[in-house]
C-alpha cells in the first residue's frame, strides 16, 4: 500500500507540474499528506503512479485534485447495462459540474462513446426539467447501449455534426429522422468510405 512519503512525492510532482498543489506551510502540508494518505490507502504506490501519469497526460483545468486520481483509479464497471449506469453518472456531473464544464469529465470517464452523447444532448440537458429526468435518462442509456455496442461490433459510428465531406450523391430513399440514419442511409456512408478508401 502507498506510504505517506509517496503520497508526499505525488504531491511533490503535481505541485512542479501545476503549482499551488503542495502547500508552503508544515501544518498545511502535513494536513494535506494525511488527507491524500488516507484516501489512497487501499491503492499500491504503482496503481497511484500510473493514475498521476494519466492525469498528467491529459489536459487538467486548474491543480488537480484526489478525486481527479481516485476517478482514474476506479475499477472500470462491469455491468450488464452500462447504459443505466451511465445515464446516472450523466446525472450527477450535470448537478456537479453544469453543461459547461462537464464535457471533460464525461471524457475521462466514459471515453469518446460519451462525449458524444454528451455533445448531441447537451442543448436538451441545459433546459432539463425536474420532471423530464426519467425520461431524459431511458434516452442516454439507450443511446449508450446502442453506441456501445455498434463499436463493440466494429460497426462505424459518424454523428450527424462529423461526419466527413463527402461527394453529392443522389439518392431518393434516404431518409434521416431525429438524427438517426436509415440502413439504406448507413449502407451508402460504408460504400463511399469503401469506395473512398480505395482511391486513397
């Protein structure tokens, strides 16, 4: 289990990398040793390590936090319905954090599939009314499931929003509601990403 002159050394690092994190003061410094200490405890000094290495790889507003390496440490969920458990995590970041700034840690937690979702929703979320969450949250987990598994299968995933540029084709049975595409609609992008890659 991680020492307390480790967690010093974590403090240490993150305070070179950011600043203000360490703080000047023994009794603030100490206090704060012991905060981290206790927090992470039950984690090894690698497991604390390579969670610092990651947060320090991805772009971190203002000094990191315990929380931001507790996040990372968190076993990955291994659930039958991701989507719930999303749809809940969605929840309670949008409490914490707002539409604003909760894009980020939709990221770090829940990968690209998440972001995503967030980016189509986040129009709607802003204007979320107290009544409208359990219906708002049989959506996000519908469309985490879904996501999921269409990349689980190798399937191709394109947003409305990125899709690539591609050349005017015409076709009369393509149809587009809600933001969903057809199966003519999806078979015609994997024909002109096929066809595209051969000429590349």
């Amino acid at each position: 289990m991680i020492t307390r002159e480790q967690v010093k050394q974590v403090l240490i690092l993150l305070d070179e990398e950011y600043g203000d994190v360490f703080p000047k003061d023994n009794d603030n410094a100490k206090l704060k040793i012991d905060t981290w200490h206790k927090i992470l405890e039950k984690h090894t000094w690698e497991q604390v390590q390579a969670a610092v290495m990651k947060l320090m790889s991805r772009k971190v507003y203002g000094k990191p936090k315990v929380g931001d390496i507790m996040e990372i440490l968190k076993p990955v969920p291994v659930h039958e319905n991701l989507g719930a458990e999303f749809a809940d995590s969605m929840m309670d970041l949008l409490r914490r954090y707002g539409t604003e700034y909760m894009g980020e840690h939709v990221h770090r937690i829940w990968g690209d599939i998440g972001l995503k979702i967030f980016l189509s929703v986040r129009s709607e979320m802003r204007y979320l009314l107290t009544d409208d969450v359990g219906t708002f949250k049989a959506q996000l987990r519908n469309l985490f499931n879904s996501k999921k598994e269409r990349a689980d299968h190798g399937r191709l995933i394109i947003g409305l929003d990125e899709a690539p540029k591609l050349p005017q084709i015409e076709s009369s049975n393509v149809t587009i509601v809600s933001g969903e595409r057809s199966p003519s609609t999806i078979k015609m992008i994997h024909d002109v990403m096929d066809r595209l890659r051969r000429e590349l």
